[in-house]
C-alpha cells in the first residue's frame, strides 16, 4: 500500500490535473494499483470491466468522464459542444444499466452543460459541478453514516453484503460508512462479510477495506448466511443499492434477496444504506434492467476454472428486495420506514 493511499484513507476515485486517478479495483485485494485515464472512452471501459464499481462512484466516474468529453472536444459553438457531450453520455450509460446513480449523474451535468452561455463557460462548469459531486458523495455518505449508527447497538455484529464501503463511492461508504461512524461514535461493533460470488466484492473489497481501517471483520461464503443467523453469529444486516424505487422494492448486488428473506425468517433487521441519488421514482419493478454479465465469471475464479467448458450459465449482477423484508433505508435526509411509499414521498418533499 502506498503512503499516498493511506493519508487519503483510500479515496476511490479523485480528479486530478485534468486526469481522473482511479483504484484499480480488479486488481484488490493482491495489489493496490491506481489507473490515470485521459478520454471518456476510457472511464467507460473502466465502469464495464469494474476498474471502478459501486453505485454511487460509478455515478461519479461518469461525470469525470463528461468533465474529460469537455476537454477532448475541439467545438467551437454551445451546440457542436452539446453534440460531443450527447455522444460522450450515450456511451457512458450503456455501460451498466441497473444503477441508476450513473444516469442521474450524467442527467445532471447535461442540465449544467445546457444552461452555459458559451464553450468556456461549459467547459468550466461541467468540471466544476463533476468535481462538486465526488466532494458531495464524501459528504453525505458521513451524514448518512452518523444518522444511521443510531439504529446499530455496542456489541452488534452486523452481516454486510458485496462492498457497500468507500470503495463503492469516493469515500467513507453507505452501509459501511453506517458501520464506521457507529464504530466511531464508540460502539464496538462487528462485521460478518459474505464472500459475494461470483466477483468476490465481499472477500476482496469489503474485508480488505475494513481490515485496512482496523474494523474487526469476519469473511463467510455465501453459503453460510442461513448458519450464521441460525446460529446466532449475527444481530443486524446492513448493505447498499443500486436502485430504489418509490414503492421501496430495493435493487442490489445478486444475493441480496434471500439475505433478506433468510433475516426475516430470523427476525434479524435488515437496513438498506443509499443516498437519494439512487432512488428511481418514476420506474416500475419491471421496468428495471438487471445487467446480466458473462459466465466466465461463474466457470471460473480468477483464471481457474471451476466448470466443465461450454457450461450453461445464468449469471445476473443483481438482484431485487421487496419492501416487506426491509426494516428501515437509511438516507442523508433521515431513515424511511414501511410503509415506504409515503415515507420516501416524505423524504424527497423534505429535500
Ligand atoms: O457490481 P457492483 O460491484 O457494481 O455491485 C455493487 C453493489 O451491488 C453495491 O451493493 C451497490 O452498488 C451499493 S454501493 C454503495
């Protein structure tokens, strides 16, 4: 690890003299590599090969990638500038479809783009505003993390799935940003982190960043959740989302549906930690596009293959929580509780 990361307390994705500086996230937990990339094409093929991954960073990377488009773009006019940036946004969204974190982020700086008088003043301010979000991200992942420890108890140990954690935003997290702040606030809590197959988010992301700021960690493999609850090895269930919508059904990582069933079979609370930019309130369940990623992931680990060749495999990133079995989601502007369709009207009417 480098001494750079660690006073940066492993800031996920940064900008940095026009270039976007990235952890290679691929390469965790055997080495700790960052990436400089200089085009948007770039940060495109870094979201598809999850160089970068994680709701809320991915929204973030996509507009570093507008703020690159900006500055690749010879246009001389608003309008040709506005062309590039069309361009730029319709690769960058076909990279991952399920979190909408990434649509809402370049929604935004296309309104910013829109509003500029003349090329230098979009120029200037799609960087601005791109920039202004990774600090917000940092921001309110801390305010979400203060609200939500006060659900969490000293002595908690709490099951986390995929990596919810600074590596999933700039930095700090959602659902283990809700760990760290209980965890600061002086509550000895621990986790219990599913290995997440078939991409191992779990054992190679959210243990090596808990193990990295001192936060006791256990790693189990997916199969384990039904004894661990059973067993009473664990107390709470936190994690993050991809997508919520306005009904509350919550859109995350492959595995998270029977976690949640597994909880209320147990009568364990499971929480779900998002900020609003990843409620989607104008989409149906069945609107929602679950990315289906390609089988190599699951007939193998790493380079070792783990099935017989020309396996059929049925492999989708994620995976959808109906209401019922959530306890609370836990947002920057407080905690929504059931019944969901009026308490996250209330939260956005608050806003
Ligand atoms: O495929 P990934 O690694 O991008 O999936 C990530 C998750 O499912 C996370 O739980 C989710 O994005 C929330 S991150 C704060």
């Amino acid at each position: 690890m480098t001494e750079e990361t660690k006073t940066n307390s492993l800031k996920t994705v940064e900008w940095r003299e026009n270039k976007v500086i990235m952890i290679d996230q691929t390469k965790l937990p055997n080495k700790l590599e960052f990436v400089e990339l200089i085009n948007y094409h770039q940060v495109a093929d870094a979201i598809k090969n999850l160089v970068v991954r994680g709701a809320p960073v991915i929204g973030v990377s996509g507009a570093f990638g507008m703020a690159l488009a900006v500055l690749q773009s010879n246009a001389q006019t608003k309008n040709d500038l506005i062309k590039d940036l069309e361009e730029a946004k319709n690769i960058l969204i076909k990279t991952r479809p399920t979190a909408v974190n990434l649509m809402w982020a370049l929604e935004k700086i296309m309104v910013v783009a829109h509003k500029g008088s003349d090329v230098s003043e979009i120029k200037k301010s799609v960087i601005d505003t791109a920039k202004k979000m990774a600090d917000e991200d940092v921001q309110t992942n801390m305010t979400m993390g203060k609200i939500g420890s006060e659900l969490f108890d000293d002595n908690d140990t709490i099951m986390t799935h995929c990596n919810a954690g600074a590596l999933a935003t700039v930095a700090y997290g959602t659902a283990l940003g809700v760990i760290r702040s209980a965890k600061e606030s002086g509550k000895n809590v621990k986790v219990i982190a599913t290995e997440t197959r078939p991409v191992q988010q779990g054992s190679r992301l959210t243990v090596f960043e808990l193990k990295h700021d001192g936060i006791d960690v256990s790693l189990i493999p997916d199969t384990a959740v039904g004894y661990s609850m059973a067993n009473g090895l664990v107390n709470k269930v936190i994690v993050g989302a991809d997508r919520i919508l306005r009904t509350g059904h919550v859109f995350n990582k492959i595995g998270t549906y029977q976690i949640a069933t597994m909880a209320k079979q147990h009568g364990i609370p499971f929480y779900v930690a998002a900020p609003l930019s990843t409620f989607d309130l104008k989409s149906n369940p069945e609107d929602v596009i679950i990315e289906q990623r390609k089988a190599s992931e699951v007939t193998g680990i790493g380079d070792n293959k783990t099935a017989p060749d020309d396996t059929n495999v049925i492999n989708p990133a994620f995976d959808m929580t109906p209401p019922e079995l959530i306890s609370g989601i836990i947002t920057e502007k407080g905690v929504a509780n059931p019944p969901y369709e009026e308490s996250i009207k209330k939260l956005f009417e608050a806003n």
